[in-house]
C-alpha cells in the first residue's frame, strides 16, 4: 500500500490568510473535502503543538531513522492512500 503524508501548520495558514479559531474543526474539514484524483484520505487529525508523534514502523518506514518527532506547531496531519496504478492496492 502506498501512502503519503501531509503536515500543515496552522500559524502558517493563519498568518497568510486568516486566524483559525477552531483547529481541529478545520483539519476535519480539510479532511473532508480534500478531492484529488486516486486519493483517499485515510484520516486528518489536528495535532497541537508539543506533542510527540510516535510513528509506526510498518511499510517499511524504519530506514526514515526517527520513531518519533515532536512537533513545534499545531498540524494538521493527514494520511492518504495513493493510486500509483491498478495495481497500486495489491
């Protein structure tokens, strides 16, 4: 299964267009309606800042060296599955 994730940092979001005043409301939202072809988002979840994201080992993500990674801002972190081609889900 191909995956793929996307951080976003709500002081950024904010700071070039507008105050956020429900974060994780938003990254809900974001979640949501996200729509881009052969894209299925797994999950958002708003993450505020300071917390320790422990990320899995499975897929074979030990060769990124970091089990884990403190965030310095509040995120929006969302996980896709990616269509690469039809035999991507295989």
């Amino acid at each position: 299964m191909k995956a793929f994730f996307i951080l976003v940092g709500f002081r950024a979001i904010a700071s070039a267009q507008h105050i956020v005043s429900n974060p994780a409301a938003a990254c809900q939202e974001l979640g949501a309606s996200l729509a881009i072809e052969n894209v299925i988002v797994n999950f958002a979840e708003y993450v505020p800042a300071k917390t320790n994201l422990v990320f899995t080992q499975a897929y074979n993500l030990s060769t990124c060296g970091l089990p884990s990674q403190v965030v310095t801002t509040d995120l929006c972190r969302l996980a896709m599955y990616v269509e690469t081609s039809y035999r991507s889900g295989e």
